[in-house]
C-alpha cells in the first residue's frame, strides 16, 4: 500500500455501498445503546439486586471472558452459518439479554443470565460484522475503513454512558427498555438492508487446516496483540486509582476524554500511514509511546498526567489498528477467524493485566510509594517493546506454525523459512 496516498484511501469510502454505510453507522448505533447499560451494571447488580461484590466482580470477569474468548467461537459460527446469519443470530441473543434484564430488574437470577447472554451475543456478532466490513472493499481501503469503524464505537460508547448517567439510577426499567427496542430495531434494519446472505464466509482451500490456526493463535498479530492489551490495561485500570488518590476525580475525566478524542480524531487521520508502515516500525512507535506515557504518571503533576494520556493514547492507537490489519493480511481468506482471534488475544492480555496489575500496585501502595506501580509498568512496556519488535520481524513463524503450513500444502518446510503470504503487501 506504500503507493497508497491519503486522498485515494478516503476516496474509497465515498463509494462504499449502503450495507456498509449502515453497518459503519451501526458502528456508532449500537455501542451508544449497549453503553447506556455495561457501565453501570455494577452498581445495578450489588445496589438493586443487593449481590456481593465478589459475586458482581466474578460475574463480569466471565462476561469478559466470554465477550473475547467467545469471538473464537463466533468466528467458527460465521464460516458455518455465514456473515449476515450470524451478525442477525447475535443480535437476537443480546435483544433478549437486555430484554431479560428489564424483566428481571428484581431478580437475581434472570440478571445474572441476562449479563451472560448480552457477552455471548457480542461473540457471535463482533468478528462476523468485521468480516462482513473488510471482505467488502480493497485491501488499500481497510485502515481508514477500520479506523472509522473504530472511531464511531468510541463515540457512541462515550454517549451512550454519558446519556444514560442522568437516568439509569432513577429509571432503570426505562433505560433497559429503551435499549432493548434500539436492539430490536437494528436486528430488523439487518435483516432487511443486509444483501442476501447467499455464501458463506470465506475459508481458504483446505480451509480448517492446523496452518490457518497456527497463523490465528500464533502468529505475530495475535501475540502482540496479547501484549498490546497486557500493556495498556495498566492505564486503562489503574490510573484512575492512582489519580484519585492526589486529584479530584475531574482529572481522571478529563484524561478519559483526551483519550478518547484523539482516538477518535486521530487514527482516521494516521490510519494510512499505519496502513503502510511496516510492522515493526509501528511497533517502534507504538510501545515506547505507552512505555513513555507511563513514565510520564511518575512524575503525578497535572501536566505530566495529561502528557502521559497523550503518549497512552498514540501508542494505542497505531498498536490496536495495525495488530488488526497484519491479522487480516496473515488470513486473506479467513478474515473471521483473524478477526476472532484477535479479540481472543486482547481478552487474555487484559485479564493477564488485571491479575498482575492488581498485585503490583498493592505492593507499591503497601509500601506507601503508588508511583513506583508506573515504573513497574514501564520496565514491563520496555520488555514488550523488545519482544514485539522481534516478533514483528521475524513474522513468529514458529516451529508448529511452519509444520503446520507444510502439512497443509503437503510439501514439509524449513525452520528458517517464512513462506510468503497470500496477497502480502512488498516491504519497502
């Protein structure tokens, strides 16, 4: 794509046709519905149904790993089912999760069931409609496509809990009811604007092959993407805890939303030069961004905060859109098993960052110095910088990976060979 320029890759969403102008509005849609009940349901949960904490903390983490993990499985769906089949199957599931909650809004056990099947529904749904977006334009187009596809759903995320924080503790039964009509809605708009689903996804010849899953689990795009998850949930967990504890709670907003605008203004704009780069050239940038972004919450003056969000927020934003198109390009033909595991790589890297945070900054406020927690965190931002550069470079074709593309094309390879991809851009 290096003979890419900017103006030709937006040209390319001028001419996008009305099922992918609806799916990209449906981007912005559904996060602003979902959002107006995902943040809040931990004070639902342990206030309203008067659930513990350790219940509530246990329910949501399974919901995480469902709503991740379980787009592995929602990838293997849509190759069966096909794209729109599976894209309208989840959004069935989550109407009737968020239906159920309104029902349930005094009863423990249908909430409980409800959380878990609005997860399940994002499952089957995310990797599908993601298919559904990238198989239908050029390869060229895909980091602007993605970019603003990536954009809408902070939007409408930020919105949607923005809204729904003036009427969910007074209303609950309103805002649950609201949001499942707003589901139920967009389930019909697919049905009817969606072409015919007459094919189903695309599996490249042998498809199932141990050389595809090797590629999708352990191929460079779904490690660094583990690792890029790993490293920012250390911002995105734990600086509003350390904030709090010296500022009002207006500072950790505000990062918040500086976070949020530069992604959403800032990738669309960078994304044909993420699209273009070399891999190990966006990893050059974008884990020292985090790991200087961290070093920045040391210092804890107001400025160095605000700075450190900024250089977080570079760094998150090349990493997350790149990891994703070298995913693609690693599986031309199998754009959902890419796509699920990619969300199954950030689903571990998070959790790993939850449990190992957790530990560390217990420690460093035990010993009554919070800001050696970000100097743990940017030693461990150091090593990923070093691992995904590496692992960037050499493409992680690993010793299964490359028995795997052997067997699969029948011809057994060397370990030192990187056989090439299919449709592969040439490197610069």
């Amino acid at each position: 794509m290096s003979g890419i320029r900017r103006s030709d890759a937006w040209s390319g969403l001028a001419a996008l046709p009305p099922g992918l102008r609806f799916l990209l509005a449906t981007s912005f849609f559904m996060p602003l519905a979902s959002f107006m009940v995902l943040p809040f349901l931990a004070i639902l949960l342990h206030e309203r149904l008067g659930m513990a904490m350790g219940f509530v903390g246990l329910l949501l983490g399974l919901t995480t790993i469902l709503q991740f993990s379980g787009a592995l499985g929602g990838s293997l769906v849509a190759e069966r089912l096909g794209l729109k089949r599976t894209m309208l199957l989840g959004l069935i599931v989550r109407t009737c999760g968020f239906g159920l909650f309104a029902a349930g809004l005094s009863m423990p056990k249908l909430a409980v069931a409800a959380v878990l099947l609005a997860a399940f529904g994002d499952a089957l749904y995310s990797p599908a409609n993601k298919a559904y977006l990238v198989g239908e334009v050029p390869e060229r187009h895909r980091p602007v496509l993605l970019s603003v596809n990536n954009s809408a759903l902070n939007t409408g995320m930020a919105l949607g809990t923005l809204i729904s924080g003036v009427l969910i503790a007074r209303f609950p039964f309103v805002v649950f009811t609201l949001v499942t009509l707003m589901f139920g809605v967009t389930t019909v708009l697919h049905l009817l604007i969606l072409p015919r689903d007459a094919r189903r996804a695309a599996v490249g010849r042998g498809g199932g092959s141990r050389g595809d899953w090797a590629r999708a689990l352990m191929a460079a795009p779904a490690v660094v993407t583990l690792l890029t998850a790993y490293v920012y949930w250390y911002f995105q967990n734990y600086l509003g805890v350390f904030v709090t504890d010296a500022y009002p709670a207006f500072l950790f907003s505000l990062a918040l939303v500086l976070n949020s605008v530069l992604i959403v203004v800032g990738q669309p704009l960078a994304a044909t030069w993420i699209g273009r780069t070399r891999y190990t050239t966006a990893a050059a940038v974008g884990f020292p961004s985090l790991t200087l972004g961290f070093l920045a919450f040391i210092q804890g003056s107001v400025a160095f905060i605000l700075l450190g969000t900024v250089l977080v927020s570079v760094g998150e934003g090349v990493m997350f859109l790149k990891n994703e198109l070298e995913a693609l390009r690693a599986l031309p033909h199998r754009p959902t098993l890419a796509i699920g595991s990619q969300r199954l790589a950030l689903g571990v890297g998070s959790f790993a960052s939850g449990l190992v945070g957790g530990q560390l900054y217990s420690a460093s406020q035990s010993a009554g110095q919070t800001e050696n927690f970000w100097l743990y965190a940017a030693g461990q931002g150091l090593v990923a910088t070093c691992l995904a550069a590496l692992l960037a470079a050499r493409g992680l074709k690993g010793p299964l990976a490359v028995a795997a593309d052997g067997e699969a094309s029948g011809h057994p390879q060397p370990s030192t060979h990187t056989a090439p991809r299919p449709n592969a851009r040439p490197r610069a």
